[in-house]
C-alpha cells in the first residue's frame, strides 16, 4: 500500500466528501438533513464512477438514486411531518454497541483485504461504460434479467400501491393500539 | 484524464467501500428511525456498487459484466425503497410512529 500523500488529487478530495457526507447521514439528528447529506454523497460518488470509466452508471445513479429515489424519501419525510420529529435519547450503551459492532466489520474486511494490493489500473480501455456498449450487452447477454427487472418492477409497484392504499378501518387499529399500549 | 490514476491501486478503493460499508452498518445498527434505517441501506448497496465499478475497470472486462451488476442492483434498489416506503407509511398511519423500537408488538 502506497504513501497517503501519493494518491491522485481528485480521489482524495472526492472519497474525502464522500465519507464526511455519510457521516453526516449516519449522526444528524434531523431526517431532511440525513436526506440532503445522502444526496451529496450520491454525487460524489457519480464524480467516482466518471473516474473510473463508467459514463453510464453516473448518469444512471444522479438520474435514479439523487433523483428519483431520494425525492420519493422527501416526499414521505414531507408526507409524514417527521421533519421536526426528535428522536428519543438513546443511551450511550446503544452507541457504543453499534460502534464496536461495525468497527470489528471495517477491521476485519480490511485486514481480508490486505493483500489484494498488487493491481494498478491498466490502460483506460475505451467506451466501456458508454450506453453503446452496455445497451448491447443488456440486450444479449443479460437480456433474461433485464425483462426480469421489468416484471419486479410491475410486482413492487403493485405491491407499492396495495401497502399505501388508505383502509378504511385505519382509525379502529389506531384505537386498538392505543387500548394494547394503555 | 486518466493518467492521473497510474499510481491508484485496486485497494484503495475497497478501503474506501469498505469505510463507506461500515458507516451504513453503524447507521443501520444506531438509528431508531426508519427512514434513515432506509437510507443506511442504501448507502451500503451504493459502496457495493462503487467496489464493482472499481473491479470493473480494473479487471479491462470488454462486456462489463461488473457494471451490469451495478446496474441491476440499482434495479432491485430502487423497487425496495419504494416498497419499504409504503409500509413505512402503513406503519406510520397505524401507529404515528417510524421509531422501529416502538414496533415490538410481536414479542407478546
């Protein structure tokens, strides 16, 4: 493993915001902020795929991930007036736990990791990651999954739409469980 | 552009997923709400995601076998929050909650 200092300028910056912004996820207390920070990191790491050769895939990733699926978090955070919602004091016990619990996960890959050190990119090959290429390895070799896709789409969408549908004994479960926590 | 990468090995981008990882684990483990407990999620699917575009480049694969994988966990990605969405949703108009401590009601 080569000095820090060595490292490319842009890597360094851009896996720098993108670990700072996944902290920032992981502790802010206020979900929208969560929500905007995961947005930043899902950029950064577009920034990364453009880096590393895959034109396609950061397009893909803005477009369904900081676009789609992000606004779709904004709206139930909107929907649900959970913006201000604080959460309760966890002890410190949790904290703890959960640090210790995914420390040993990030020191025990790294060491698996150790020795895989050996590789230095080759030659950038060209048009990889562009649409022209992926659209016709999607169309034969992974043409099976790709209309797979299509019908997990259509079943979460189903699926999406039955779970959100209003019923209409919602206030007797909300009574019931009242009665159940008193 | 890329000449700047010559002295980047492949390791460098799996401690960096691999940071990213750890990161959506603790989140996944610590916070109480479920829609950051979603978002967790997602942020360890993306470091994958990440790990196989690197190994993609790295490896010279013509057909980009790595990156349709990436591509079809961003698929399988985006079904699963709309999904997880919707019950959080149901959840929450049944019980005005999304602290998933709170849905313990199984246990009795």
């Amino acid at each position: 493993m080569s000095d820090i200092s060595n490292l490319p300028l842009p890597f360094l910056i851009l896996s720098f915001i993108t670990i700072l912004s996944a902290l920032y996820v992981v502790t802010s207390k206020n979900p929208v902020h969560s929500v905007l920070a995961l947005i930043l990191t899902f950029f950064s790491i577009s920034a990364h795929y453009i880096l590393l050769n895959a034109q396609f895939l950061a397009i893909v990733n803005l477009m369904v991930y900081a676009g789609a699926i992000m606004v779709l978090f904004l709206f139930v955070l909107m929907l649900l007036n959970l913006s201000k919602e604080s959460e309760p004091i966890k002890s410190n016990l949790w904290g703890i736990a959960a640090s210790i619990a995914a420390g040993m996960v990030l020191i025990t890959l790294t060491a698996a990791f150790q020795k895989s050190g050996i590789a230095v990119m080759p030659a950038p090959s060209e048009g990889i990651g562009l649409v022209k290429n992926l659209g016709r390895v999607l169309m034969t070799e992974y043409l099976v999954p790709f209309e797979l896709s299509g019908i997990l789409f259509i079943s979460a969408m189903v699926g999406a739409v039955l779970l959100g549908k209003r019923e209409k004994n919602s206030e007797e479960l909300v009574d019931l469980n009242n009665k159940n926590n008193a | 552009m890329l000449n700047v990468f010559h002295n980047l090995e492949i390791s460098h981008y799996i401690y960096l997923s691999t940071v990213l990882f750890s990161i959506g684990l603790f989140g996944v483990l610590f916070r109480r709400n479920a829609i950051v407990l979603l978002m967790c999620i997602e942020l360890m699917l993306n470091s994958v995601n990440l790990l196989l575009a690197a190994f993609t480049e790295y490896m010279g694969d013509a057909n980009a076998n790595g990156q349709m994988f990436v591509f079809f966990i961003m698929v399988v990605a985006a079904a699963e929050a709309a999904v997880g969405l919707a019950i959080l949703v149901m959840v929450y108009r049944n019980t005005r909650k999304t602290d998933v401590s709170f849905l313990d009601q199984l246990k009795d």
